[in-house]
C-alpha cells in the first residue's frame, strides 16, 4: 500500500501580500499526478489545509477540485485542521464525505477512531472510519484484519483541549494523553501497521520563518518518542521538509512561504507499508513553486552584475550593504528585479551612528537647525555635511523670513 504523506498546504496564503493561488494550485495538480504516475493509495495531509479559518471561496473551490481529483485518480483521502484551520468549518460534512472516500479527521474526541484500510486478495483497497468504541472496546470495522490503520489528531491547542483530557495545558501532556487513547486502542485491535497523523512542532524539528509557533523553554515541543509505539508519524507544523526519526518525518509545506526556505527541496514522503509495517520512504520533489531569490551587496552592484541575470524574473529578498542609504533603493532595485518584495538596508561594518532614543536626540536640540541635523542623522543614520549644514541652515532661515513677513 503507497501512501502520500503531505501537510501545510495552507491554502489562500499570500506571499509578502502577493496573491499566490495560480502556484498553489500548480502544486496541487502535481500532487494529482504523483497518484497517478506512482499509484498512490491514500493521501495524507496533515493539518494547515487552509491558511486561514474563514479562507475565501476561491480557495474553497480549489480544494473542492484537488479532494475531487485526487479520488478520481484512484487516492483516499484523510486531512486533519491545522493551527490555521477551523476544526468545524474544516470538518464539516465529514461524515458524508467519508461515504466518498475522503476523511476529514478534525476532532480530538475521535483521535482514536482510525480509518481502516484493508486490501483484498485482488489488490482492491477499502477505506471505513471505525465507530466510536463501546465500554473501551473498538467496534468491529467493515474488515476485521485491517492492513493498515490511520490515526488522525487536529492540531491541540493545550488550554483548549486539557480540561477536555485531564492533563496539565502543554504540548506535550496534550498530545501524550490523545497517543495513550490511540495506543491502546491500536493494541485492542491487535497491532495493525499504523500511522498518526499530527499538527505538531516536534523537538529536534528545524523551523522556518513562516511558521506561527509560539514556544516558551520547550514547552511548545512535543518529544518524538510519544509515536514511538506506531510505524509511522505523518508531521506536519513546520515547513521545511525533514526526518526526526526513521518513523517520525515533516513533509513539509508544497510551496515556500518565506525566504527562509529559498534553498529547501519542496515536496511530500512516498511511504509505502502493508500487514508486516513500515517499507521504503522516499522523498518526492514539487517543481511547481515560487522561485526564490536573497541578494546582497551595494545597490549600484546589483543593478549591474551580469551573473545576477538569472535572478531578474525570481520573487527577491534585497539587502543592501551601502555605507549610507540609497535614494529611491526600491525603484532602482525594481528596475531590474521587478519581483523585489523585501527591501532591508544593512551598512558593512554597522550604522556609523550611534543609536539613541530619537526622543533624547530631539531634546538636545538647541535650534531649528540642530533639530533637522537630528533627523537627517536618525533617517540616514550619518551627520550632515558642511555643505549640507549650509543648505539646511539657509532653508531654516528662509522660511523663518516668510514666516516674519506674513
């Protein structure tokens, strides 16, 4: 059985307040080929599906057209809310759409209701959601020897769900309680090849910039050792596509959302397992994707440098390293890199200015003249020059003049 672990798409997000669903949707359609080229069977996405709770209805249809395609291709689905998502909007009409082989699992009282996949002697593959458990007892499933059994967990914020578990409101007792659930209900059914799917931020994980984690002296990590009892933990949370353990992966989000991820791979796990457990993990890389640029240097470097050409039709993050601040820098830099949508100034060797509160600076002005110097060095973080003293000096006094006059 191949299995398709991915997560965070994060659907509707914006690139530094560029609309970016047309290379969304790029990668969806890649995700779409990837069933059919390798023959996936069950498609995993865990959590952040939408990148925010009320996404607009253009982004609604997309997903509609992806969950669509992606069971025309032969795939079952199973989606757990993220952090981004809301759980009720996200899982709404979940228990009709599992009549179509889609599986919304957004609901911590039902992480430990698995879905059950079972494959016959002919290689056909059955999906059943297991029913609620009677007096601690799984129900029985449409097939009693299930070959593989997929836990989902929503994401778990920790002062939300610990009264609703009985633990102390972090991270890690939140998510220690739900896998005991899982555990041993995993154990009633006898053992099967298992995967929990969770929206998590994993200790050992490398982050990036555009995850929203809020973590205090670890207590916003969860240890990989809570999933060490199942085959396969399907991550999502963080962006950056990564192992913790052997068992226990991130795939990472389809498309880069910051340019902390200018260099990293995009894509999913192709994980396949049957009855015995777990069997080969391979990665699986997007092509589709904003293409990412970080340049630095002198602003008149580069909007010259011939080996930067490459670079003019890429999203760019600029940093400029001129002694002092360039005149009009976007317009130059957009001149030739039109997709410039970051723009930082940061002087070799530090600001020559020292920096003080601008407060303190303008109460030691003592004259209209000393209070503009105080600007321009707070601005452009150097001292006027004698020359430009004398233009300012002459400005102050020509206004002083009119102002006498009328």
């Amino acid at each position: 059985m191949l299995i398709l672990h991915t997560s965070d798409w994060h659907l509707g997000r914006t690139f530094h307040g560029v609309d970016i669903l047309d290379v969304q949707a790029r990668a969806m359609a890649e995700i779409v080929a990837w069933v059919r080229e390798h023959g996936v069977d069950v498609v995993l996405v865990s959590g952040d599906v939408y990148d925010r709770a009320q996404p607009r209805t253009e982004v609604v249809e997309l997903l509609n057209t992806t969950l669509a395609q992606l069971r025309g291709a032969g795939a079952y689905v199973v989606l757990t809310s993220g952090n981004h998502d809301s759980p009720a909007r996200l899982g709404f009409g979940s228990q009709i759409m599992a009549h179509g082989g889609v599986f919304l699992l957004t609901a911590v009282d039902g992480a430990a209701r698995p879905v059950l996949f079972a494959e016959s002697g002919a290689g056909d593959i059955s999906a059943v959601r297991a029913l609620p458990s009677d007096a601690g007892r799984p129900s029985p499933s449409a097939d009693e020897a299930p070959t593989l059994a997929v836990y989902g967990i929503p994401y778990l914020e920790p002062r939300a769900t610990a009264p609703l578990l009985d633990c102390p409101p972090t991270h890690q007792a939140v998510m220690g309680a739900v896998m005991s659930e899982i555990d041993a209900d995993r154990v009633a059914r006898g053992g099967p090849t298992s995967v929990v799917m969770a929206h998590a931020f994993v200790t050992g994980a490398q982050a990036t910039d555009s995850e929203r984690i809020v973590d205090s002296g670890g207590l916003g990590t969860v240890s990989a050792d809570v999933f060490a009892a199942h085959d396969y933990a399907a991550l999502g949370h963080i962006h950056r596509r990564q192992r913790i353990t052997e068992t226990a992966r991130y795939s990472g989000s389809p498309v880069a959302y910051s340019f902390s991820e200018a260099t990293h791979p995009k894509g999913a796990w192709l994980v396949r397992a049957d009855a015995a457990g777990l069997g080969d993990v391979v990665p699986l890389d997007h092509r589709a994707g904003l293409r990412l640029a970080r340049l630095r240097g002198p602003l008149e470097t580069l909007v010259s440098d011939p080996e930067l050409t490459a670079e003019e039709d890429a999203w760019c993050q600029v940093v400029l390293t001129d002694a002092e601040r360039p005149a009009s820098a976007m317009d130059r830099v957009r001149s030739r890199f039109p997709r410039t949508v970051e723009l930082r100034w940061e002087p070799e060797g530090g600001r020559t200015v020292a920096q003080r509160a601008y407060s303190a600076q303008l109460e030691e002005a003592a004259s209209t003249e000393e209070l503009c110097a105080r600007f321009y060095e707070h601005v452009r973080f150097r001292a006027l020059t004698e020359e430009e003293c004398t233009e300012i000096s002459e400005a102050v006094s020509a206004v002083q003049s009119r102002g006498v006059e009328q």
